[in-house]
C-alpha cells in the first residue's frame, strides 16, 4: 500500500447507525452509572423510533445492572426482521462493552431504517390507478342511467292511512263455540 486514500463522510443521521449507538448508551452509562439502565434504554429507543426507524431492539446485559446476578433487559419497539437475507445483511447492528465497578456490561443494539425495501410489501402501480379511473367513470355513468329511467316511471299514488280505533272504541268479540260435526253414525240414530 503505497498510497492510502482515506475517504470521510459526515453521517447523516447518527441514530441509524448502531454502532454509534451502542457507544452513545456506554458512555452514558459510564457517566452515571449503571442504576439508570432503564431510562436510558428506553429514552434511546424512543429517539431511535422518532427517527422514523421502522424497528429496534437495544439488549444490556451483563453483572451489576440492578443486582450482583447477571441479566440481560431488551427494550424493543417496531417492526425488525430476526431472519432472512434482510436481518443478515441490510440490519444495521451495534456492539460494545463498558467496564463499571460492578462489572462488565455488554450492549447490543440492532436498528431497521427506513431506507430498506422490504420483498414482502406491495406496491400499487400507476396502471392500476388509471383502470380505476376508467370504472369510476363507467360506474358514474350508469349511475346516471339510473337516475333517468326513476325520474320517467310514475309516481304511484299514496294510498288512504288505515283507520286504526281507539280503545275506548274497540268493541268485544262474541265467541262462538264451535261444535265438531257430527258423525255418520250419528245421524242415522
């Protein structure tokens, strides 16, 4: 090598990378320590996702976070794909470590910006669009066709309300009772 070329570049949007990320929780950890894990986790994770990120997940495990025994806390929110070609090769993914007077903490951060095409979401094409048009248009004008043929059909003429009585008006019925006819043998006798 000799002639290295070094090539910088500002980042545009420090919260998709994961790695900056990851460091950025470490070094807040380091400056006040290891008991206010939580909110730190959960405040990263809501910037991330403000972001317009379409996932993440951010794991701090290790010895002294709130006890001697070591635990790992994820904190997630969003959509993030766990397999597949997308979550080996497009997923950005963080890692480092911080070493406190409790122990080491290990810090993982994985982010899914929104610049990634996912294979499985659909997209509408224009042409559809446009065959949308031309049935909304057809169906207006059979609509219209409609309208014509109701105006010319007569009106039918409203029929006479029903008289409906009063129940004062109403009178009792005569019951009457009713005898089965008779038999055959009945009668001859």
């Amino acid at each position: 090598m000799d002639n290295p070329q070094i090539e910088i570049g500002e980042v545009t949007n420090p919260l998709f990378d994961a790695q900056l990320v990851a460091e950025r929780i470490a070094f807040t950890l380091e400056r006040y320590g290891a008991m206010r894990f939580k909110s730190v986790g959960y405040k990263i994770l809501q910037q991330i996702i403000d972001a317009d990120a379409l996932g993440a997940e951010i794991t701090i495990s290790g010895r002294g976070l709130p006890s001697s025994r070591a635990k790992s806390w994820k904190f997630m929110d969003g959509y993030l794909k766990k397999s597949g070609d997308i979550s080996q090769n497009q997923v950005s993914k963080g890692l480092t470590t911080v070493n406190l007077r409790s122990g080491t903490i290990g810090i993982k951060v994985v982010i899914m910006t929104p610049d990634i095409i996912l294979p499985d979401k659909m997209y509408i094409r224009e042409a559809a669009d446009a065959q949308n048009a031309e049935n909304k248009s057809e169906a207006a004008r059979i609509e219209a066709a409609k309208e014509k043929e109701e105006k010319k059909k007569p009106q039918r003429k409203k029929s006479e309300k029903k008289h409906t009585q009063k129940p004062h008006e109403i009178k009792p019925e005569v019951k009457v009772e009713e005898k089965p006819a008779e038999t055959t043998e009945e009668v001859k006798e």
